[in-house]
C-alpha cells in the first residue's frame, strides 16, 4: 500500500485511533494514581584536605589529594554502617540494606563536591535523610583516614549546601506516564485500523477492486436513504437535480456512453452479486437518466423471480415480458411509456413462471432482445448472480453486465463468485458500479470523493 493508501485507512478509523489513544491515556493515569509518592531532596559535600598551607602549592597538592579521594568517598556512601548512622540518628524503622536503596550519591565531573539524593515517601523525610546520610559519611571517614575523632582524617568530607524541602513528587512523573500510554495507544490504534483494514474483506475503496477483480469501476453512487427507505425515480430535471446522487448517475451514464466507441453497448444487463444491492433502483433511474439525455431506452424486468421495476415506476401488474415470451402479448401491448421525454418505455415481467432460466435462456428472450436493441438502448434488470444462474445467462445474450456492489457489505469473495459466474456463461462484465457510498462518517474516508451538501470534489481524486 501506498501512503496514501494509510490516510485513507487512518481517516476512516479515526473514531477507533482516538478511544484507543484515549484509553491508554486513561489506563496511564490509573496507573499513576495508584503508585505511591515519592520524594527526593538532594545534599551537597565537599571533599577537602584539612591540613594545608596557606600557599599556592599546598593548595595545590590539598586539591590534588582531594580529587584522588573522591572516588573512593562515593563508594563509602553505599556502605551499610552510613545507613546505619542515618537509622539511629532518624529513629527509623527498616534495615541498612533497604535504606541503601533509596540514597544515591553521585560526583560531578572533574569536580571534588559529592551530591546524596534520598528518596522518601514525604518532602520531610527525604530532606532529613539526604542530611543525615552526609554526616554519616563524614562519621565514616573519620574512622576510616582518621582515628574517629570528627575532623582528624586529612580528607575528609564537609558538608555544604543543606537539603531543601522537595515541593513536588519526584516519582511518578505524571507528565511522562500520560504521554507514554497516549503514545502506546496511539501505537494501538494505529494498529488495530491496519489489521481491520487488513482483514476486512468487504468492498470499499475502487481501487482495491480494479486491482483484485481486473473489472473497472464505472460509477460511484452516494448513499442516499430516501432510496432506501421506498425505491424510487430520481427527479433528474426537478427537485433532485442538483443532488449528489442525480449528478453521480449523470457521470455513470457518460461513463457508459464513452465506453466503447467503436462498437458501444446496445444491451446491457444490470446485477447483482446478492440481493439488496440497489440493482432495480439503479436500473430504473440509469435508464431515466440515458432517456433525459435524449436516447430511446427501454428498460426490461427480466427479474422472474423478485420483480421489481413495476412497484419502482408506479405500474400495475399485469402482461410482461413472461407474456411476450409465450406468444400472448405483443411489444405495444406491454411497454409502458414513462417520463416527460417520451423516450423510455419499461416492459415489467408479467406473471412469474415456474422456470425462469430457461425462459431466459430461450432462443424467443435472445431474439426479442436483439429486435429492441436495434431501436434503442436496452437496460436489463435481472437476478442476483450469485444465488441463481439467470443473470449469467442474460449476461451472455446480452452485449454484457454492470455489477451492482454495495460499499461496505458486498465482499470481495462473493464478487468473485458472481465474475467467475459471468465467465463461465461466456458473459462479459462492463464494469462495477459501488452503491451507497457513505457521504459522511468514519467510512467515508475510503473514497476519493466526500459526499456533502452538493457534489463537489474533496482533497483526493474521486472514483
């Protein structure tokens, strides 16, 4: 995937990214409130000889013999009998080797002072060890380079700059905590919207099914819930005709016009892969929309099964094509012209026979076909693909089929399984069409176009 291929998927599962980062800011916290509060006071040292002259180069050689001390001091101030000193100087209750590790004493480089800093559960406590463990040091010293008495060693260490009181826990650091676990659920999120996306098999973005079918995608078609809801006609020239979904079935309809100028589609079968995609709704407003443009269409429900173009345009039931195909009707008896142009005419199925496929399949649909596509543009609304053979047949009697997707339910497999289909009835798919295309919301960052309140292009290319 490209880069840009990892916006589309951030910006779709942006919801998901920020709980996640959310709670890992939350589980920081919970984290840091339930540690105890620790403090730490820092005390300063200074290593010097006690017996030197006044004169330059007994200072010199005092420096010299301090320096050479100071290593060997820091080491002192992790022994046990200094924390032993700070216990009994504190009256504290715990042992020499616990206390131990809460003192750290340090020599900054090239320099001759030793800094003690001594962790406590309170400002208090910390400030009066961190000074209690200098005098222990000092003790220590004398006993060691001296004969016990406090000043007697030649080195020794003085104390100088006095613990302050620490106004603030040193651990936890809150700050830190909280921008780690934002950090690691940032890193979650990030991952999580990676393996969905991964994962998901379902058909959202044109490019994931150009390149996984070969099959182009020749319209994008945004959600619209008034379709939904009751199937309908489209308004073309009325109050629909700014809409962003007349003015993407504008683009599929000059899509189809200029897909094959040589030699262009006369008869074009209209499926699905499953029901509910929208292919009765879409072959109804496609074959208003090619007659708004001017050409002679008839649309055909070839749906034997689950018709539905009648209940879509408003007809009654009665004589369709099942009629025209046993020889009872005549073409003028059963199309119904519909529209102010004049130009569609819509052949609903008349009465459901008992064998669909092979009335379908018949030299009689093969021949009626040919005769109405020599007149006009035929749309054909059949069955799904996948559940039955009907499309597939029509498909192979007809110039080929547009295969109707819903954007974030159809998947990839049973797209498959409706191309494989085709293939085998030696049928040839058009192209794909992707209904319902989210306008808005975490999903809409799959596709190039966002769908708003008037269709106009967003920060990426569209379909």
């Amino acid at each position: 995937m490209e880069l840009r291929d990892y916006l589309r998927i951030l910006r779709a599962h942006w919801v998901g990214i920020v709980l996640l980062t959310l709670l890992g800011i939350a589980v920081a916290w919970g984290y840091t409130a339930l540690q105890p509060r620790v403090y730490t006071a820092t005390a300063s040292g200074y290593v010097a000889a006690t017996s030197t002259g006044s004169d330059s180069g007994s200072s010199l050689v005092g420096d010299q013999l301090a320096r050479s001390k100071v290593t060997s001091y820091i080491d002192i101030g992790s022994w046990r009998s200094v924390a032993e000193y700070a216990i009994a100087d504190l009256g504290l209750d715990t042992t020499p080797e616990q206390l131990v590790t809460q003192v750290d004493v340090t020599n900054p480089t090239d320099t001759v002072v030793i800094h003690v800093s001594a962790s406590a559960d309170s400002p208090e406590a910390a400030r009066d060890l961190a000074e209690a463990w200098i005098e222990g040091m000092v003790v220590e010293i004398d006993n060691i380079e001296g004969d016990g008495t406090p000043g007697s060693a030649a080195v020794t260490l003085i104390p100088g700059d006095s613990a302050r009181l620490p106004s603030a826990p040193s651990s936890p650091n809150v700050r830190l905590n909280l921008a780690l676990g934002a950090l690691v659920g940032l890193a979650l999120g990030i991952g999580y919207a990676v393996i969905r996306r991964v994962l998901d098999r379902r058909v959202r973005d044109p490019r994931d099914i150009e390149r996984e079918t070969g099959i182009a995608v020749v319209g994008t078609l945004p959600l619209e819930k008034s379709l939904v809801d009751s199937r309908r006609v489209l308004s073309f020239s009325g109050r629909d005709g700014a809409s962003p979904i007349t003015e993407a079935m504008r683009e599929l309809r000059t899509n189809l016009q200029f897909m094959d100028v040589d030699d262009p589609p006369r008869v074009i079968v209209v499926s699905s892969p499953l029901p509910g995609d929208g292919k009765s709704t879409l072959s109804a407003n496609l074959a208003v929309s090619l007659a708004e443009a001017g050409q002679h269409v008839i649309l055909i429900d070839a749906d034997l099964r689950r018709p539905m173009v009648a209940e879509v345009f408003g007809l009654p039931d009665g004589a369709g094509v099942t009629d025209l195909l046993a020889g009872r009707a005549e073409i003028a008896d059963v199309a119904h012209t519909v529209g102010e142009s004049g130009n569609l005419a819509v052949i609903t199925a008349g009465r459901i026979p008992p064998n669909p496929s092979e009335l379908l399949g018949s030299n009689r649909m093969r021949d009626l076909l040919r005769s109405l596509s020599e007149h006009a543009l035929v749309i054909v609304d059949s069955p799904p693909l996948v559940p039955v053979t009907d499309g597939a047949v029509l498909s192979h009697l007809a110039d080929g089929a547009l295969i109707v997707v819903s954007a974030g339910k159809t998947t990839f497999d049973v797209l498959e399984k409706a191309n494989q289909n085709l293939e085998r009835a030696n049928a040839r798919a058009l192209g794909i069409v992707m209904n319902r295309v989210p306008r808005r919301g975490p999903q809409a960052g799959y596709y190039g176009y966002q769908y708003k309140g008037e269709y106009s292009a967003g920060p990426s290319k569209d379909e």
